[in-house]
C-alpha cells in the first residue's frame, strides 16, 4: 500500500550533511565536516559531580516530568547566565528551557509561519534553518553577508520589498560564514525590526566561543537601547557547545505573547525537556565550573583555528580565499580558480573523500543562488597534527588532474 505523506514534506529534502557523513565511516578519514564540539574537551569529571548532586539533592524532581516551561533552578541559572552577559533585564520566567536552540527555531516557526509566508536568512546560513523554515511552507529569501555579518542595507530593501514574517539571523561566529555582525550593523537590524514590526530570531550557540578579544554584546542585551525593538525579538541560546551536547538543552527567550505560544506548543511536541538532563545542568552551572571550561575551550578551539588557517595559506596559497575567523567552529572558504586550479566544491570534496579527507561544500547552506566553489571546515574535532595532514590531502586532491 503507497503512504500518502504530508503535502509540506515536498518542500525539504534530507540534510546534505547527514548524507555526507555515511562516506565518513571509513577508517582513517579526517573529518572538517562536522559542526560538532569536541567531546574530549567536555568537563566529564563535573559533569559526574553534578548528576550525583542532583540525584541526591532531589531526585524525585531530576527523574520525574517537569513543567513545560523547564526546571526551575536551570532557568535561574541560565537567566544569571544572560544577566552576566549584559542581559540585565531577563528573569527566570522570561525564558523556556528547549531541547537544544534548534527546537527553539522550530517553535517559533511553529508558531509564526503559514504557508506563503516569507523568512529572510543570510545567504549563507545554517541548513536546519532553511530546512525547517521551508516544512512550515515559507518562502525563503538570502540576504547577503560579508565579513561584517548581514548587509543591512540589502536587508532593508529586502524587508521593504517582502514584508517578512520573520528574519534568522546568526549575528556570532556564524554556521557556516564564521562571520560576525558589527555593533553597528546589529544596532541597525533591532531599529528595522522595530520599525517595520518585523521579529528577529537571533540564534546564538556560538557566542561564548570566541578566541581572544568578546564579540560585540548580543542583539538581546543591545535591545534596551533601541525603543521597541526588544518587542520584535526572540533569541535562541543553548549549552551544547559550550557544556554538553548530548545534554541537548538550549533556551528561548520571546516576548510574553509569543513565549506563551512556543510554551503551548512545546506541550504538543515533548511535554518537557528532559528534567534528569536539566537538573544536571543546574547543577553545574551552580557549581560554578564553566567560566574554566570555556576558558580551556576557547584556547583550544583558538590554536586549531589558527593551525587550519596557516596550513591552507600555506598549501593553498591563491587557489582558496577566506576571512580567519575570531572564534566559532568554522571556517568560511571560496575556490578562486586562480591558476587553472578547480573551483567546484562538490567535485573537490568528492576527491578529497577518496584520499581520507572531507569538508561540506558550500551550496547547501543557501537559501538561493548557490555559490559552488564555496565550502564549509570545522576545525573543532580535529587536533593538529590531524590538521595538517588533512590540508596535505586537500591540496593534493585539488592539484590532481
């Protein structure tokens, strides 16, 4: 018997990412594909600490269902997070604990999308977005970006143009573009959103990763200074890359009206995010260890970006273009064609993959007007000595002929 599916599944297709990582199971590979953290810089030895403080200090409420909102002593403990990081004005209750920040993005489209309606991204931008953007029935629309993070300028148009239902941005450290939006340019965003009543979901699970100097304050914090605007915007925040990823807790916090709405939904999905998982988080965030966890993470992240970067110079020279980035997990990088040399992504990486080696090529994470010769590397899981042997078969497997 044919299965009649949903009308809505014709409007996506599987990850190409996901796809990518069946040809990685070989042994030997040297992956820059993933997007993942290292699960070796986790802080195992704390993290035991806190399941076995939160076994003991109530384990009926660790090991039961939770409110859908989330557990309590995490949601003050992520609302003294944001307050540290100049978000002075959110509380506990302002914010709703989520099984990662991608469920977020998936409530708040839940919640705002119809069929038709338009989204603008930045073109680049993070594939999961585009993807479920497009379930919900959107039109999706790229705004441009450069090193700076999205041109305003095109965005205005563009909003003037469409009248979007939502704009999705990932102002730091972006996936894939590595970039971040200047304070200048983010001030500009939050006074479009607020005149053009246009909400903003400012996804930031990279912030925290930077390598040296802290990138501008986020969208949020930065709403108390342009009227209206903190009104129109939702940010999405998460603990997978700076504490656990199997963990999968990440926060939403939106304005009351829309917060209640996601609240609603998230009773239809999950009922609640794993209370055992959050307890733990509580825990740990309590414990005060996390400041020299990302200490130790931003340092290492830190050194393996800078090695990548040196190594493609070196190797590359001419026939790969890319801005180094100040922190995240990636680098951002464009095919020049210099020399004769390839300039298909996806034919590189198909080479690269037969020499033990593998990267995302760039067209998937656009919205529109795919750019092939642009790829995405994460230097986040592979130590330095894996780095350059990797960009050692990179370069032979573009220089093949």
């Amino acid at each position: 018997m044919s299965l009649h599916f949903a009308n809505r599944l014709n409007q996506v297709e599987t990850s190409a990412i996901r796809e990518l990582f069946k040809l990685l199971g070989k042994p030997g590979i040297i992956s820059f594909a993933g997007g993942f953290p290292d699960v070796t810089l986790c802080d195992a030895p704390g993290i035991t600490e806190a399941v076995n403080a939160a076994l003991k200090a109530d384990p009926a409420a660790a090991l039961a269902y939770g409110a859908t909102e989330g557990y309590g002593p995490l949601r003050e403990q992520l609302a003294a997070f944001m307050q540290a990081k100049g978000c002075t004005d959110v509380s506990a209750d302002q914010l709703v604990v989520t099984t990662g920040s991608q469920q977020g993005m998936d409530l708040l489209a839940k919640c705002m999308i119809s069929p038709g309606d338009k989204v603008i991204v930045e073109g680049p931008t993070f594939l999961a977005a585009i993807q479920c953007f497009r379930l919900y029935g959107a039109e999706v629309i790229s705004a441009p970006i450069d090193s700076d993070g999205v041109d305003v300028d095109a965005l205005e148009r563009l909003v003037d143009e469409h009248q979007p239902k939502l704009i999705y941005l990932i102002p730091t450290f972006g996936n894939p573009s590595g970039a971040t939006l200047t304070l200048e340019r983010r001030k500009r965003v939050l006074a479009l959103a607020a005149r053009t009543r246009t909400l903003v979901i400012e996804d930031d699970p990279y912030g925290d990763l930077y390598f040296d100097t802290p990138p501008p304050a986020s969208m949020l914090a930065l709403s108390r200074e342009v009227p209206g605007s903190r009104e129109v915007l939702a940010h999405c925040g998460s603990l997978s890359k700076i504490l656990s990823a199997g963990l999968r807790l990440g926060w939403l916090i939106a304005p009351p009206e829309l917060l209640a709405r996601t609240i609603m939904c998230k009773q239809f999905s999950d009922a609640n995010t794993s209370t055992f998982a959050q307890a733990t988080a509580a825990q740990y965030l309590a414990a005060g260890r996390l400041p020299d966890t990302l200490a130790k993470v931003r340092s290492v992240y830190a050194q393996r970006a800078q090695t990548l970067c040196s190594a493609l110079e070196d190797g590359l020279g001419q026939a790969l273009s890319f801005v180094p980035p100040q922190g995240g997990l990636f680098v951002w990088a464009r095919l020049t064609g210099a020399d004769g040399a390839l300039q298909d992504a996806g034919e590189w990486n198909r080479r690269c993959v037969e020499r033990g080696v593998a990267f995302v090529p760039g067209a998937p994470f656009f919205a529109a007007q795919a750019d092939p010769a642009t790829l995405r590397l994460s230097f986040a899981t592979a130590d330095v000595e894996k780095i350059f042997e990797g960009v050692a078969r990179m370069t032979a497997a573009l220089l093949q002929r």
